[in-house]
C-alpha cells in the first residue's frame, strides 16, 4: 500500500494543498471537507497517470489553519 502526506493549510479564505514534490498535487477549495474529498478522488488518478501505480492507497491527512484577528476591548 502506498502512502502520501498531503498538508491542508488554510490562507486568507481557502484551503490548499501542500505534498512533496514528487506527488505535485495542487489543489484548493473554500471548504475544508471539500478539499479533503477532491483530494481522496485526484491522489490515485495522479499516481496512475504519473507514476503507472494501480494499488490501494492511504492518505494521511495533516491540517493547518492560523487566523489574525484584531478586537478591541469594550
């Protein structure tokens, strides 16, 4: 079985991704639950495509999400 790391950042309003080079997967979507289905759907056709791989696959899934927020105290 073949497993990838894919990261999740979220930046100003969207969620992308972030693999090894190898892998290459570029992918975004407002929603995060979103992103994680495109993602489970692309990996195994990019590693067919690419790399003539035809086996199961675990995608391990890691998220970041950093916000800046101002408030001011009443």
């Amino acid at each position: 079985m073949k497993i990838c790391h894919v990261k999740l950042i979220w930046d100003d309003g969207v969620w992308f991704t972030q693999a090894d080079e190898e892998l290459g997967i570029v992918l975004e979507s407002a929603s995060f639950d979103t992103l994680l289905e495109r993602v489970r759907v692309a990996l195994p056709e990019m590693l067919e495509l690419n790399f003539d791989y035809h086996g199961p696959v675990k995608i391990v899934f890691e998220a970041q999400r950093v916000d800046v927020m101002e408030a001011t105290a009443v």
